[in-house]
C-alpha cells in the first residue's frame, strides 16, 4: 500500500467575483500537481472517461476530449 499524506492549501477567495486571489500550499501539493501536469492528455482522458461514475465530473472529461481532438 501506498504511504498516505494529507496536502494542505489556504486559499483567499472573492466571493462576489468567485476568484481565487491568493493561494497558499505545501511542497506535497504543488509537486502533486506537477505531476498531473506532466501526464499525457491521452492518458487522463483515457483515465476519467474509464473510472469516472455519472455524476463524477462528466463535464471535465468531455471538455478534455473537445480540447485533444481539436485541429
């Protein structure tokens, strides 16, 4: 099993704009979204539209595949 970590963020955000004005994170956290970063489209596409369940961010998967299969 995996070592489990708990990642922290502060975030400052403008509620009437609904705006994130300053965001504030831990090493673990941003590496972990470098990470992200660093996978192929292919592969989170693959990964979202495979493992996601209805209500889980249908829209998220669908803007990915609009976007990897644009000219």
């Amino acid at each position: 099993m995996a070592d489990q970590s708990k990642v922290t963020m502060k975030l400052l955000i403008d509620t009437k704009r609904k705006r994130v004005m300053f965001a504030e994170a831990g090493k673990e956290c941003i590496d972990f979204l470098f990470h992200i970063l660093a996978l192929p489209l292919g592969s989170v596409i693959r990964l979202l539209t495979t493992n996601c369940l209805d209500g889980d961010f249908p829209w998220y998967g669908k803007a990915l595949e609009e976007i990897a299969y644009t000219d």
